[in-house]
C-alpha cells in the first residue's frame, strides 16, 4: 500500500499507511511500526476514526512534540513541489494575425533586429515640432520608432536645443553652414534617436559643402544581434541644385573613410548608391575579377560582349596568314554543382570579409527544399550544393566563382557573360598548339571547381577568310569531338563563319512580321494611336533593334532594306511617323560609345584614344568601334572629354 501524507500549518506530515483512503471505514484498523532510539522496534495499531482526530490535533502540535514526533519517524517536514517548466520550443506559439511580424514588433518595439528609421523632409522644424509630438501621441509605429531623420531643418545656431528637443528622444543636429555650404537658405539635418532603444549615442561625424551635407551618428543599443557591435546612421543631404555624380562622388570619400575605421559592413539606404560604386564596401573586388566578365556589372551589357569579341576577331583577320576559332562553351545546371566551400576560399582570396563569407556559406549550405504540384507536397531534402533559383545573389556568386578562369595566353581570350562562356583563338600559321592547351586547360579548371561541360551542346566556329586553307582538325573535350557549324546563336544574336548578318536580320524579320498580325488587330479595334505606339515598341521595335550597335553598321543594303519595311507597314497600320532604325542606330551608338569613353576600368576604353589635338579620336579599322568613333567625331562638340 502507498504512503499517505496529510500536511499540518507547521508543514509537518504523519507517515502511516493507506488507511485514510476513502475506500477504507471509519472502524478500520491499520498498524505502523515505530523505530526507537535503542534500536528496536514498537508496533501501534490505530484505527481510521483516530487518526482524523490526530490530523486535526496536529494543528496546535508545539515545537518539543513535533520533534518528539519526528524522532518516531511519524512526522517529516515536506518538501516545496516544483512544477516542471515547460521549454520555450515546447510552449504553443501564436498564429495568424497574433503570432504576425508587426504583433510581435509591438510587444517589442525597442528591441528589433535593425532600427526602425524614420525620413521625413520637415521644413523648418522648430515649426512642425506640434505636428511631431501629436503623430507621435497617435501612432504606434511613430512613437516606438528607434531613429528619426529629418532634412531641410532650417535650424541655425541661434536656436538651442531645448527649443527642438522631444519627449523621449535625443537629438543630433547638423545646422546649415554658410562660409561651408555658401548658402543662406534651407538645409539642416537633424537626428532624433528613441531613449527606449539607445542610450548610448553620439555623433560619429558631420560634413557640409555646397553639395552635400552628412550627419553620422554612431549609437550602441540596449539590443543588437551579436554579429554588430553598432549601429551607424548616416543622414545625406543632397541639395536641388547640387549635381548628382558630383555629390555621389564626395559621398564615396566620405563613406570611406567612415568603413576604414569599422570592421562591419555597411549598409546604405540610397539604391543608387550601391550600382554606382566603383568597388565593394571594404575591399577593391572589382578590380580583381576579369575585365571580360560583362554580366551584372554596371555599364555593361551583352552588346559589350558580343563586340568585344568580334573586335578581337576582325582585328586579327584584318592580319596576313591568320584565321579565328570561337569555341561557345555550354554548361550543365552550372548554378547547381557550385560547391559553396570552394566558392568561400575564393571570395576570402579576393578579399572580402570573414564575417561575410561566413553569412553566405550558411545561407548556401544545408537549405530545404521540396517540390509541389496542385495539392501534392513531395518530401523535404536538404541541399548544401548550388545556388537558390531565382534568388538576385546567385548570378553574381557564380561570377566571382570563375573570376579566374582566365587566358592563358595571350592569342586567346575568353569572354563571359555569366554562365555564357566564349574562348576565341587568335592563330597565326596554321600553329594552333596555344589555342588547344588553352581549352585543356579550360576543362581541368572546370573539373576542379565542379563545373560540367556539355560537350553536345557546345560548339564551335572557323572563321578563315583565306583563299587556301587546309582542313581543320575538331576539338576534342573530354574524349568527344566539338562539332563544327556554320552559323550559331551568341547572346540572342546569330554569328556565322562569314561573320555576315543575313541569318540575324532574317531571323529578326520573321518575328516582327508575327507581332505585325497583333498591330493590325489592335488597330481594327480602334484603340488611340499612342496605345499602338506602345505596343510596337514594346514588341515589335525591342525585337528590331536588339543588340542593334553590334551588327547593323555591317548589315548590307538588302538586310537593312528588309527591316525598315517592317517599320514602314508598322507606321502604315498606326498612322503616325516612327523613328527609322538608321536613326535608332546612330542614337544608340553615339551614346554607348559616350559611356565607354567616361569609363575608364571598360576594356574598350582604351580604343578611344584622342589625338594630339585633343579634338577629335584616333580611328581604327574594324567593328563598332570605328563607327562609334566617327559619329562621335562628327556629332560631339570639341574637347568635350579634354579635363
């Protein structure tokens, strides 16, 4: 039978059997033995009507009975029950609407990952402090909001701060500098930052010129993730009338130097700022990776790559006893064998920093994954290899993965654009040694970093414009033979071994003749004319004027022909006049010829090269390029690059 335990005020308890069991009468008798102190024993028989008795007596039991009691082992002091504590993973968590994002942020408004940041352009502040004070006294996200930035504050030294300071905030200023800014009017920036997130705030750094004003406050938070030790909030101001690259350019400067005396990254809040910065926030990566890489770098694009390459190509035909071999290389699922361990060394070998590295491998490795059709889930899998789908980070990992699948030699060259990978051979003498140590040594390096040739796929052009050749011997990867065709597609576009441009434009003519039908319909339902002019440039003129700067200069008379009768009919059909493709041509070119010559890391920079005149550009022979140079020289004013 079981011990039952009766508690008493004094928390002492009588130790007898199971006799006060409700099953038992009252007239039952249960017997307890008693161990005395000379070491033998004494048996009690008591029945059930005597021990309810007892029980209540023990109530008013003094201190010497109680331990009289305790010495016969019939009382003990109890111990304190302790509840099992259920763990946090095992506690029911909160759905829907009350287990959301924004709920879990209003129960912990002063604790987020990162500070909530507020922008606003006041116009004078002391003047809208009211308007402040009753946004914050209504609205949640105003008043739990960690940093607040105002610009155009209008504030002078005349002005204390008492006079702009807000209930539960701190505040920074940065007043408008005339002999600085040269201004006498607006500007100001002001930084207000929540007592409830941080304390412990100051200002990092202030800067004022005439275009630009910078307010940095450094602040260390009661809450922060342990991969920050801070946070910095940076306040810019760009005056109207300042100029843009200008200002940007002065930001660079000043961002510099704030990261050269931080460990951490930097994140900024202007979206323009990160394309237009010639390198990453700590280290000069862009200046490692190769100059004919072109994918997903700013002021490059497929046209830069397509004429790239057949620069290089006509250049070395336009010499005696010489011929091209352009091998387009195919991958297999090249974003999924990327092995992110391998991609990790290069990324620290370029640079970058550990924490960094550190971020991108976990996001990379051990990632879920499962496939679902209509109401159909498979089963989850967890991948450590490749690259997510889809995801804006993939394509520049892999482009900083093959930053050292370079050349070899100095004939050859190999041109990317992402996963598009073209090695063009510039042989001379029918010696073609260089050109087949360089794909060799093309598939060990794909070998070593896990990449998979699709030697089916890939293929490869002859262009020899020489009157007498002998025949030329296939490539040979991986043990299969590289088939030799006449005409395939690079980057959209259709290259053949005359290098002409018949299979482009006819392949081009047929698919605009398609959207024609569409245009004639649109048109049969009587719809505005500039709806017309939309949809013909969305799907009729984008297709025309593809990759346009690359081949229509070398277009002949009937292949130009053919295309501006498709915009003749178009304009016919709509019934207004459309900018012809000779136009769109020239435009096009003046332009990007324009952006290559204001950048200096392009690798076609160096074509353009002004005389000792300083007016006009020394002409080359071959290409876009010496057409881009002659529209320049006859549509550009002079000096116009002279600095």
């Amino acid at each position: 039978m079981q011990a039952a335990a009766y508690r008493a005020p004094e928390t002492a308890v009588l130790n007898v059997n199971s006799c006060m069991s409700s099953c038992m009468s009252l007239s039952a008798k249960v017997s307890t033995e008693v161990r005395l102190s000379d070491g033998g024993t004494q048996t009690y028989v008591l029945e059930r009507r005597t021990l309810l008795s007892f029980q209540k007596y023990c109530a008013e039991l003094s201190s010497e009975l109680t331990e009289t009691l305790r010495s016969f082992c019939l009382l003990r002091w109890t111990e304190k029950r302790i509840w099992p504590r259920r763990k946090r993973c095992d506690r029911k968590q909160k759905r829907g609407k009350r287990g959301s994002a924004s709920t879990r942020l209003k129960a912990n408004p002063t604790r987020p990952a990162l500070p909530s940041v507020l922008l606003a352009n006041v116009r004078s502040l002391d003047n809208k402090l009211d308007y402040i004070k009753l946004q914050r006294a209504n609205q949640w996200e105003m008043r739990d909001c960690c940093v607040f930035i105002f610009i155009e504050t209008w504030l002078q030294e005349n002005i204390a701060n008492s006079a702009i300071q807000l209930d539960g905030l701190t505040s920074f200023r940065a007043d408008r500098d005339t002999s600085l800014s040269g201004k006498t009017r607006g500007g100001g920036l002001c930084v207000y930052v929540n007592r409830e997130w941080c304390t412990n705030a100051a200002v990092a750094m202030r800067h004022c010129s005439p275009l630009i004003k910078v307010l940095s406050v450094k602040c260390r938070p009661f809450y922060l993730p342990r991969a920050y030790s801070c946070v910095m909030v940076i306040g810019v101001y760009l005056p109207p009338s300042s100029n843009a690259n200008q200002a940007l350019a002065e930001l660079y400067e000043i961002v510099s130097k704030l990261e050269s005396c931080a460990e951490k990254v930097i994140s900024y809040v202007p979206e323009r700022l990160p394309t237009r910065r010639p390198y990453t926030n700590h280290h000069e990566v862009l200046r490692t990776v190769d100059l004919f890489q072109f994918a997903y770098r700013s002021n490059r694009s497929t046209e830069d790559a397509i004429s790239s390459a057949l620069h290089l190509t006509l250049t070395h035909l336009d010499k005696r006893d010489t011929y091209v071999r352009m091998l387009f290389i195919d991958f297999s699922s090249a974003f999924n064998t990327i092995i992110p361990q391998k991609l990790i060394v290069k990324l620290s070998g370029l640079g970058i920093n550990t924490t960094l590295c550190n971020w991108i491998l976990d996001f990379l490795t051990e990632r879920p994954q499962s496939v679902r059709i209509g109401c159909n889930t498979s089963s989850t899998i967890t991948l450590s290899t490749g690259v997510p789908q889809g995801c804006v980070l993939s394509p520049l990992l892999f482009t900083l993965l093959t930053h050292d699948c370079r050349a070899t030699h100095k004939t050859n060259h190999i041109i990317k654009f992402a996963d598009d990978t073209t090695v063009l051979g510039l042989i001379s003498g029918n010696n073609e040694s260089a050109y087949r140590e360089e794909v060799k040594w093309l598939s060990d390096w794909c070998r070593d970093n896990n990449l998979s040739l699709n030697v089916d796929k890939t293929k490869e052009i002859i262009v020899d414009f020489r009157r007498t050749h002998p025949a030329h011997l296939p490539l040979s990867i991986n043990g299969s033979a590289v088939e030799i065709v006449r005409s395939t597609k690079f980057l959209g576009v259709h290259i053949t071994e005359e290098l002409t441009w018949t299979d482009n434009t006819t392949s081009l003519t047929k698919k605009a003749q398609q959207r024609l039908h569409f245009l004639r319909r649109l048109k049969r339902a009587s719809l505005h004319p500039s709806i017309l002019i939309t949809f013909y440039r969305g799907t009729i003129e984008s297709v025309l004027t593809s990759c346009i700067t690359t081949w229509y200069g070398n277009c002949n008379a009937f292949d130009r022909k053919r295309l501006q009768r498709i915009v003749k009919t178009a304009e016919n059909i709509i019934g207004v006049p459309l900018p012809s493709l000779q136009d769109i041509f020239h435009k096009r070119s003046v332009r990007r010829a324009y952006n290559i010559v204001q950048d200096p890391s392009h690798p076609s920079h160096r074509l353009f090269s002004l005389l000792p005149s300083k007016r006009r550009f020394c002409s080359i022979r071959a290409s876009f390029y010496p057409q881009a140079v002659r529209l320049l020289n006859s549509t550009l004013p002079p000096r116009i690059f002279q600095h």
